[in-house]
C-alpha cells in the first residue's frame, strides 16, 4: 500500500440498513531522530440519518504501534450521536457595495 494514504470505502446492509464503512489510517506516520508520531488504523461507520446526508456513527481502532521504547496496544472507540441541523445566512460585500433591502 501507499504510505501516502491508506483508505478503503465499503457498503453493507445491517439490519434492513444500508451503512458505509471507512477504513484508513492518519498519515503520515513521523519517524525521525527527535521525534515519533504514530497513528492506529481505524475504521468509520456511517448512516443516513435525515434519509439524505451520511454521518459517522462510530470510529474504532485497535493496532499496536511500534515506538522506539516498545509496543504499545491503542484501542479506541468513538461514537457520534445528536446530530442537529445547522442554518445561516450571510453575505460578503467588497468595497462600499451596501446590500438594499
């Protein structure tokens, strides 16, 4: 695989529900002489939740990364909820240009 970007999409049907799965990891990894910057891959699941825009639900991650002291496990587990909608309005004027209402 690339070291540039790692990221695989899939489609599923769980429970009459149709989900997308993301899988991937954060690049890029950091190795250098000073420093050490890891990342777990990961994967993302999202639903439709208005029937019309995909969210994640959740992200999970369990890899061992290998940092110069040792390996270390990472487990993690995020989880979306209570999404809202959000709505504004707004204008960009240049120069004197008022907007007349």
């Amino acid at each position: 695989m690339s070291n540039d970007r790692r990221q695989q999409t899939s489609l599923r049907r769980s429970a009459g529900k149709r989900a997308s799965s993301s899988q991937g990891q954060t690049v890029p990894q950091v190795r250098s002489l000073k420093q050490v910057n890891l990342f777990p891959r990961f994967t993302t699941v999202r639903y439709p939740i208005d029937g019309k825009h995909w969210f994640p639900v959740y992200t999970h991650a369990d890899d061992t990364l290998d940092f110069r002291t040792g390996p270390q496990r990472i487990r993690l587990t995020i989880r979306y909820s209570n999404y809202k909608r959000f709505g504004s309005e707004s204008s960009v004027t240049f120069g004197k240009q008022q907007e007349k209402e």
